[in-house]
C-alpha cells in the first residue's frame, strides 16, 4: 500500500482558497471511484513549516500508469477546479510512500 501527496506551492495568500479548491476535487475524484478518500492541509503562513503550501494525499493499493486502458477519466468538474487552481500556485510536485503495513513488517530487537 502507498500514500501519494501532491503539494501545490501557491502564490502569496492563495493556500486557502487553493486548499478549498483541492478539497473539491478531491471529493469529486471519490464520488467516481478514481481514489480513495483524500486528507487536505495547508499553510498559508499562520503556523511553522513552509508557506504557501497546499498538500493532499490519499492511499493506493498500487501505483500504476495513468495512462493504462482502464483508467477512469476525471469528471470535468475536477478539471475545471484544477484550471482555477493552476491560476494560484506557481509549481506543483507529486510524491510517492510505501506505508507499512503489517505483512511488511521485519522483526526488530
């Protein structure tokens, strides 16, 4: 199993509004079966750690193509979202975890 964060880096001021935008998409990727349910949070300067920052993430069994034959495509809706949230961040980056899970687990002394 795997956790998969995407960060949005946002303009100045723009995580909240961006974190809502992010937020809506997410629902509307779960409402067609593409992902699992999804955790938001941001930083728009109120608290420690790095500003202007939106991050998202949500499990996989797998990690597979998204170019494979099967793949659902997204509801125009989250699309439309995503156009409205490329106008407030200036990079966007996506990363990839194994999670532990308790099959994997080695024994430790």
């Amino acid at each position: 199993m795997f956790l998969v964060r995407r960060v949005w880096e946002t303009k100045a001021g723009e995580a909240r509004l961006a974190a809502s935008l992010v937020a809506a998409m997410g629902e509307e990727y779960e409402s067609v079966g593409k992902r699992t349910p999804s955790r938001v949070y941001f930083n728009n300067g109120t608290v420690p750690g790095d500003r202007n920052r939106v991050y998202m993430e949500w499990t996989e069994d797998v990690i597979d193509s998204t170019y494979r034959k099967d793949i659902v495509e997204s509801p125009q809706h989250a699309r439309d979202l995503y156009a409205k949230l490329r106008e407030l961040t200036v990079d966007n980056w996506i990363e990839f975890y194994e999670l532990m899970t308790p099959e994997k687990m080695l024994e430790a002394e």
